[in-house]
C-alpha cells in the first residue's frame, strides 16, 4: 500500500478503453489502484495526494511482452547469424559448457527486468529451464508468469520429464506471489515427443497451469513434423530417436495431443494455414507474436493479419536477446505493422491504436490476466508507464499513439509503475542495482563467451 494517493499528468494519456486524453491525468488510490481517468481539470484532487507531473509525455498502460527467456540475457549477440537448426543446438552446447550455477542464471534474469523496467514492461511471460525469472520478478516488483519448460524427446523419457516438471513446478509454486504465477511449457515440437505433450496437458489441465509452447516456428520443425526429415530428424535420428511423420501441421499436432485443449499460448506461429488458425481460435488459444525475432533467424513472418481476422487473441513478445537483442515492445509493434503491410503490399493495415492494444490489453489477454490490467480504468491495478515526447525525434505530436509506436523508442520511457509501485523512474530501476549487478553479470557473459569460442572451433 501506498502512503497517499498520487496524481499523474502528462500532455497525453492513453486509456486504450477510451479515446486519448490531451492534457490527462490518472489517480491511483492507496492500494495501487486506478480511482480515476480524464482531463486534468476533471480528476479529484484528494487531501494528501502526491502530484507528479510528466510533463511532454505519454502516459498508457504498463507494456506487455509475451514471450522472452530471461535466463539467456547474457548470450546476447553470441549466436548472431547462425541459421536455426544450427542456432538451437549452439545455444545448449554454450549453456552446458558454461556450466552456469543457479545464482548466475539468476544473474541474467534480473539484468532483463532491469533492462524491461527501463523499457516500460511491466508484466513478462518467461519461458525458460532454470526458472530464475520467477525470483528475479518478484524482486523487481514486476508482474508475470513463469513457464517452467520441460524437454524429452524419446518417447521413453515421458516418465522421467514429467517427475522432473513436478517437482519444480512444486518448488516454485512455494513462491508464488499475487504478481507472478507459475505455468509449465512443453518445449518445442523438435524436443518433445508426442507422449510428453500429451502428459504435459494431462497434467497442466488437472493442476490449472498456465501451459505456452514453441509451436510452427521454423521450416525445420515443418520438415521434422510433415515428413519426418530435416536437420532436425537427423539430429534425433544420430540419437536413436525415430522420426515418423507426426502430423499434418503442428497445431494439427497439438490439437490432436490435446494441448489446444488447455488454451495455451503458442509461441510464434509463423507456419499457420487457414485450418491451423481455425483450430487455434476454436481452442480459444492465443498467440504470442514475435516479429523481430521471427525476421531475425530467419523464419518469415507470421500472419499476423489473418489471426486477427480469426479472432485469435495475440499479444506482442520479444523473445531472448539471445534470438533477438533488445527488449523493446515499441519495436516489436512499430515491425509487426510494418511487416505485415509488406506482406499485404498495403498502407493501411493494423493503424496505431491495433498496436497500442497488441502492445497493452491483448499481451494481458493472452496471459488470462485482462480483468487487472491493460487499460487504464478505475478499479484496474495501476500498472503503467511514461513516455517522453519531447526529444527531437517525436516533435512534432499530431497523433500521440501513431508517435509513440513510429517516433519514440524504449529509451525515451521515464516511468514504469506496477500496481501503483514506482519502479523505474528517470533513468534508475529502484528495486534492483544495475550498477552492483553489471560487474557480475559481465563476468557471467565472458565465461559464455569462452564456451561459445569453444563449441565454434568444435567439429560440426
């Protein structure tokens, strides 16, 4: 709880539920609730309230990212330009011969919500192994979920995977708080066998976890799962792991498996037809669209449009700065527009205000948690953030979201707040110290480093 209630103004505020305000204020009560949304001159002015003025800024709803992996902060640019089938087995190899401890993980996760914190990121979705996120969340005083992943990709191995996903989804589930939640995510198609979806579903259904999966990524899976070929299938096969044809398309796959039936977040989806989409939105699924990413390895890029048209529920994510490099929402939704027009070969799809809510309300409906957040409106927690308008770069504001998603950028952010919690403001995350943590985290990314020189002079 807060001590008094705090008034924020700004030349613009962004309800989303609401048409922008110039000249707007939001009130946030003691318990970091929104009490109010308008005008400057129409917002109560309690007894006690603490005013603070933004100024040339922009206040709208704490940005949302889907998907990222916090424990690979620190590979950051290490496995630049490497193609994907190459690219995931490079990053395990770096992971295993790093041999990093559970601390240093630690480490990399709490360097992303510094690093989200400064980029108005409020809540973060986090599909990982170590599940670091979950305490590095909790100490940044941000909101999120966290994806415990789970791998086996010989049929075999159900048995033992599963044990394994138990006991840590038990561990965490100790830790839980009102802000983070705790899911399990069943990694990919090309590292999880048919059984092991199937038990993953079984037992995130019966244990009500939130369940997101790497799902019709890449050509290679498209080979592996549609004609049981491919750097992939060669891959497992070097294992002993036989490579049937699994299905006609991957969410085919995982409809018939039963994951669609949890209602999971599928991650990426750049490899979806019209019966694909149609599935997906008859399961009431939702999408986490990645569009840097996506470009950046390579995959293509996912029709976005066409998912929008289906009634599927998508929400922006940046996925690692492993794949990606930068955390920064307003990136992902200025490409996502972009993309998309070049793909149409038009100028007029997805206008601001469908990236101001991909960024806001629909990131918070694809995570089940759009009854507290996304929208600025009285009784909604106080999850929000500022942006600044006033560098060159954004003047002149003839429309304050087209700006905020064309012109401004995750450095020009000046506020974040979590349920009315002050945790970045003018340059400094309060909750975490970037400046005792950067020594340790560059020496975490050196010995990576090493293990990446390593497994490049490794025979391939």
């Amino acid at each position: 709880m807060m001590p008094n209630p705090v008034r924020y103004t700004a030349r613009w505020v962004l309800p989303v539920a609401t048409p922008p305000i110039r000249d707007g204020a939001v009130l946030v009560d003691v318990d970091g609730r929104i009490a109010a949304v308008g005008p400057d001159a129409a917002v109560p002015r309690p007894a006690g309230a603490e005013t603070i003025e933004l100024g040339e800024a922009v206040i709208l709803p704490g940005l949302v990212n889907v998907h990222g992996h916090p424990e690979l902060a620190l590979i950051r640019g290490l496995l630049d330009d490497l193609p994907f089938h190459r690219w995931i087995p490079t990053l395990n190899r770096v992971k295993r011969d790093a041999a990093l401890t559970p601390d240093e993980y630690g480490i990399a996760a709490r360097w992303t919500c510094i690093e989200a914190l400064a980029a108005g990121i409020t809540t973060f979705a986090a599909t990982e192994d170590s599940s670091a996120a979950l305490d590095a969340l909790v100490e940044a005083g941000m909101r999120g979920v966290v994806y415990q992943e789970v791998f086996g990709p010989a049929p075999e191995q159900v048995d033992a995977s599963i044990a394994g996903l138990r006991a840590r989804v038990d561990a965490l589930r100790a830790r839980e708080t009102d802000h983070v939640r705790v899911g399990v995510s069943p990694h990919a198609p090309y590292t999880v066998s048919d059984a092991l979806f199937r038990a993953t579903a079984d037992y995130a259904r019966v244990e009500r976890l939130p369940l997101a999966v790497h799902a019709a990524e890449a050509e290679a899976e498209v080979e592996l799962i549609c004609h049981g070929r491919g750097p992939f299938a060669e891959g497992l096969r070097r294992r002993g792991i036989e490579t049937p044809i699994r299905g006609r398309s991957t969410i085919e796959l995982l409809d018939r498996l039963g994951v669609l039936e949890t209602r999971p977040l599928l991650i990426h989806c750049v490899r979806v037809d019209n019966d694909d989409l149609r599935r997906i939105a008859d399961a009431g699924a939702s999408v986490a669209h990645c569009p840097a990413a996506n470009a950046r390895l390579g995959h293509g890029t996912a029709p976005l449009v066409e998912m929008l048209e289906a009634g599927v529920t998508v929400g922006l994510g940046t996925d690692s700065v492993a794949s990606n490099n930068r955390l920064d929402i307003f990136e992902e939704a200025r490409l996502a527009q972009l993309f998309q027009r070049a793909r149409h070969r038009s100028g007029s799809l997805l206008a601001a205000d469908d990236l101001l809510r991909l960024a806001t309300i629909e990131g918070a409906r694809a995570l089940g948690l759009d009854d507290r957040i996304g929208t600025l409106e009285p009784g909604k927690d106080a999850d929000l953030c500022a942006v600044s308008i006033d560098g060159a770069h954004a003047v002149p504001v003839h429309d304050p979201v087209s700006t905020l998603f064309h012109a401004a950028r995750a450095p020009d952010v000046v506020l974040t707040v979590v349920q009315g919690r002050v945790l970045f403001r003018d340059g400094v995350v309060l909750t975490l110290d970037a400046r005792a943590l950067r020594p340790k985290a560059q020496a975490v990314a050196d010995r990576l480093a090493n293990a990446r020189r390593a497994a490049w002079s490794a025979p391939r």
